[in-house]
C-alpha cells in the first residue's frame, strides 16, 4: 500500500529569521526548460531542443505586513535575499518523515499588501526572481542551480561541468 506524503509542518526562514507563526504559504519554484522545436530533413517529426532553463521565481504569504521584506526591496543585486524553505513531508502507510529544504537566492520583484480590514487577518505576499535554487532532500542535494556560475547539478551529477571547461571556467 502506498500513501503520498503529506507536508506536516514547514518553516520560512528570510536571511536566517525564523517566520514561526508568520508565514502561511510557500509557492516552490516550477523548473521550467526552454524547449524549441526542430524538424529538419529526412526527420518524420518535431523534437524539442533543449535551449536551456527559463527564469525562476518564488512565492509565499504572510499573515501580516514583514518589515523585513519591506527593507529588502530593491535590493540592488540579482542574488541579495536568501531565502529558506524546510518542510517536513510524513507518508501515512509507513510513517516515515523525508525531510526536504529549498534555498534560494534572488530578489522580491513584487510585494502585495493585501486587503486590510480591521478585525481580519490579512495576506501579504512576495513575490522573488531567482538567481540561485538549491532542493536538499533528507540531507542530499538533488537539484542545484547557479546560472552566475554555469552551474546545474542533478542527482549528484554537473549536466554543465563539461561545457563549463571548454571555455575554461572550472
């Protein structure tokens, strides 16, 4: 028997501050490749060529205003807010809790205040362009992604180290 795992409780850290009982929702990045489709002679079909990984972005809520947010915008380097994600994910079939952290760099590039009504408890949103994306599962880096640096990591293996070489940057 199978059971999905369940996020049974997480964490958002901004530049190390701990959001206990602030932070309400997290949006992960979406891994998004450019595709370009290509049909060239003697093929019977289209194939997508890889034309390499598209911007990625952030989100999350709060449930109130974040000075800390709010001093950050326009921070004028594309990696200068560090963000963490840590989320506890449980499977119900064996109990068995996987562990799962995001980090990311970037900068806010939208921050909405929300409807503000008295008596409510209201949503302030951010929103982050990404310059760096890390997804450590139960210790192990699975997935890292550092576009500075020419650097995409993928279960342990550099898909870039080769590239990066011939021109001379490792």
């Amino acid at each position: 028997m199978g059971m999905p795992r369940t996020l049974k409780d997480m964490m958002l850290f901004n530049e190390g501050l701990a959001y206990l009982g602030e932070s309400k929702t997290v949006t992960l990045p979406t891994l998004t490749r450019k595709m370009e489709e290509w049909r060239g002679g003697g093929m019977s079909g289209t194939v997508s060529m890889d034309m390499g990984m598209e911007a990625m972005e952030m989100s999350f809520t709060c449930g109130a205003p974040m000075r800390d947010v709010l001093r950050q915008w326009g921070t004028p380097t594309v990696d200068g807010v560090y963000i963490r994600f840590a989320g506890n994910y449980q499977t119900d079939s064996t109990a068995a809790v996987d562990h799962i952290e995001v980090i990311v760099r970037g900068r806010h590039s939208e921050i909405e205040m929300g409807d503000q009504e008295t008596g409510e408890v209201t949503e302030f949103s951010v929103t982050m362009a990404l310059a760096y994306y890390e997804l450590i599962w139960n210790g192990r880096t699975e997935i890292k992604i550092d576009p500075l640096n020419m650097i995409e990591i993928v279960n342990g293996v550099d898909l870039l180290a080769e590239r990066r070489a011939l021109m001379g940057l490792s």
